[in-house]
C-alpha cells in the first residue's frame, strides 16, 4: 500500500492530523472498498458571542448562544485535502444587561444562524497542520429572529426600540482556523466578526467549539452544476 492509499485510510478511520501529514504531498490515486477520498463529518457546536462597540461599552462582554449543527466535506486531492462548508445552523438565545447611570436595558435576542446550501459548499478552505484555513467567506451567512428591549433607555443611544422587534442580519463573514485536537474528533475557532448593527448599537464576534458526532464516506459525490 502506497502512502497515499494510508493516508485515505486513515482519514476514514480516525484523526484528521494523521491525513494530513501522511496524505499530503502525493499524487497517487487509491483505490479500494476500504478507502474513502471524500467524507462528510458531523459536528455538534457550542458558541460564545463577544460583544464590542455597545453604548458607553455598559453591554460589552461574552455571551454564550446556543448549540447547533454543521457539516464539513473533507476531500483528499493530489498533494492537498480540502475542507468545504456544507451546513451549518445554531439557534441563539442571548440575554444582554446593561446599565449606565441611571439607565438600563435588558435586550433578548432569539434567531437561527443559517448559511447558504450550495453543492460546492458554503466556504471552502484547505487542511494545513490540523487545522482548517478557510479561503472565502461563508456564503448566506444571515441570523434573524427576535430582539426585545425592555428599560428606559429602550429607543435612546443605540438600543433597540422598546418591546419587540424582528431582527435580520446578513453580513460578509470569514470563519478563523478550525484548531482540531490530535485524535480530530473536537475543535475550536478564535473570534471571528459576524455581524455589526446600529440599533443595537454593537459590533459581535463569534468564537466556536464543536465535536464530532458522525462520519459517512461520500462513495459518489453529486456532480454540481
């Protein structure tokens, strides 16, 4: 077995560094029921909300959001393995608390994160060192749901209008590296910028964990338009 038929061979089976370090840097084309070129990995993910820019920073701080899903395609090609962005949706429940002076708001904020569904993928980038480095942005990205304001500075510096309101947000949005653990099952991103709003006035950063919970070998790919 050559050393890119190991490589496939372990991408199928257990961590993702190991792919990268024995499948990189070859041009050889395996073949074989027990290898597997393209696999599609399931992650349930956890993320946390860095908060900037809000009024008199009273909001500033780190939230967490909610749990969801995602999906990465991993695909092992002559010297490189590609990752792409096939799904990925998180319902968010934040709870911001700020006062200043004798002003305060509590701001509640309830949305699903989504992004594109495209054949190619939402983002793709490549394996470099176990990690991903995504190469372009995350087609789609968008948030919407519900904000509540209640206080009174509800409507005044930046908050949003009191009571309820509808939120959407769409925004360019570039991931940070995946940093996956050595066996490949968990990662972690840094703090990414998502999103930047008037009202509420606050700039947010989203910084994300996730663990694997599924790997299917992809046997034919479906070709994309």
């Amino acid at each position: 077995m050559n050393r890119f038929q190991t490589g496939r061979k372990l991408f199928a089976a257990a961590a993702l560094a190991a792919i990268v370090a024995v499948g990189a840097g070859t041009s050889n084309v395996a073949e074989g029921d027990d290898q597997c070129a393209v696999l599609d990995v399931d992650y349930i993910t956890a993320g946390n909300l860095l908060v900037k820019d809000t009024p008199f920073g009273a909001g500033d701080g780190v939230y967490r959001l909610g749990t969801g899903k995602m999906r990465v395609r991993f695909e092992i090609r002559p010297n490189r393995a590609e990752a792409k962005l096939m799904s990925y949706e998180v319902d968010n429940h934040l709870t911001i608390k700020a006062s200043f002076a004798l002003w305060s708001t509590t701001v509640e904020t309830r949305s699903r994160t989504v992004v594109a569904n495209t054949c190619e993928g939402a983002a793709r980038g490549e394996l470099a060192g176990g990690d991903i480095v995504w190469s372009t942005p995350v087609a789609g990205y968008r948030s919407d749901g519900t904000i509540e304001c209640e206080g009174n500075a509800c409507g005044k510096f930046g908050a949003p209008p009191p009571g309820a309101s509808a939120l959407h947000e769409a925004d360019d949005v570039v991931f940070k590296p995946f940093h996956f653990s050595p066996d490949g099952k968990t990662f972690t991103m840094n703090y990414a910028k998502v999103s930047h709003s008037e009202s509420p006035k606050q700039t947010n950063y989203l910084g994300l964990s996730g663990r694997e919970t599924k790997r299917v070998c992809v046997i034919q790919p479906p070709a994309c338009p």
